[in-house]
C-alpha cells in the first residue's frame, strides 16, 4: 500500500508544529532580571607619573606601542619606534632624561644609530652615536613642547632598526628608563 503525502495532511502537520513553537515562545520559565552589579577590581591601576622605569610594576601603563617585554629585570627592547605616555603637572624647569643602550647587534646592520625624539608630535632632539654602549641623554624641555595637567606622548624612534627576517619583531634599542624631572642644578 502506498502512502501519499496530500496537500491537506503537509498544512495540518506545518500548523501543529507553528502551533506548537508559538506556545512554548508564549510561556517562558527564564526570569527576567536587570543586569548584575560591576565588581570592582581587585587592584587599582596606579595614576600616570612623568618618569617611568622599565622593571617598575605597572610600567606597561606607560607604553603606547614599540616597547617589548622586560628582561634581565631591567631593560627592554624598543622597536624601531617606541612611544611613552607620561603625566606632567606642570611644564615648567623640567628636562628630559633618557637611560638607554645602543646595541652592537643593530650599529652592525646600520652604522651610526640616529635617534629622533619628538614631544606631543613636535620634533625636539636628534641624537647620533657611533658606538655601542650605556649612554644618560639630559636635555631641558621648552615648555610650550609640553602640555600641563595632561598625559604627554614622547616618540622615539631610530632611523634604521634591526629587521626581524622572521625571527620575532624588528629591534631598535634598549631603555633602561624615560621621563621628565626638574631641571633644578643643571648646567
């Protein structure tokens, strides 16, 4: 005996099964209630400073981009352009004061190393070196460079960084620590 599926029995069967989804929809046993209370964090990010250390605990606050992670608990790796942000009070008698290595590894790909530092955009400081080594740069800022009671960008950047060929991302040079302080004593 063979079975056929009229067009009778296919819109009674469609109306029981939409029948049956609409009534489920229609009874809900989900309890509907507003969203739950934000926990707090358990650690309050610490306030922006103007001067940050690479080993100090919250120093990737500081960072923009271009700065790696830490090593031999001291230094990092910068890329070809690393880019702090720092807080100033105020912007007045202040200089800036840069800790950092040039690496042999990236004077041997590209000789000498160019160093540009800019503040909020504006172009400031060029350095050169020929050698590698630790080197403190010190400079007084101009304050109209700055901006007070604000966050302040510092990019530095190398004009020939170390390509990564693959191997991890391209290298620039080693900062030890960055930032601004009273210029008070220099000379």
């Amino acid at each position: 005996m063979n079975f056929r599926y009229t067009a009778g029995f296919m819109l009674l069967r469609c109306s029981l099964g939409l029948a049956l989804v609409l009534l489920s929809a229609c009874n809900s046993d989900v309890a509907v209630s507003p969203p739950a209370e934000q926990r707090t964090l358990l650690y309050q990010p610490q306030a922006l400073r103007s001067f940050v250390r690479m080993n100090q605990t919250n120093a990737e606050q500081y960072f923009v981009s271009g700065v790696y992670t830490l090593e031999a608990n001291a230094w990092r790796w910068t890329g070809g352009q690393a880019v702090l942000r720092l807080y100033l009070k105020e912007t007045t008698g202040l200089k800036y004061a840069m800790k950092f290595a040039v690496p042999r590894e990236v004077l041997a790909h590209h000789a000498p190393m160019h160093i540009r530092i800019r503040l909020n955009g504006q172009p400031w400081e060029e350095l050169r070196y020929d050698k590698d080594g630790i080197y403190d740069f010190a400079k007084p800022v101009p304050a109209g460079l700055l901006k007070p009671q604000a966050e302040n960008l510092v990019t530095i950047e190398i004009a020939e960084p170390l390509p990564s060929n693959g191997r991890g991302p391209e290298l620039g040079f080693i900062l030890v620590e960055a930032g601004f302080q009273p210029a008070a004593g220099d000379a």
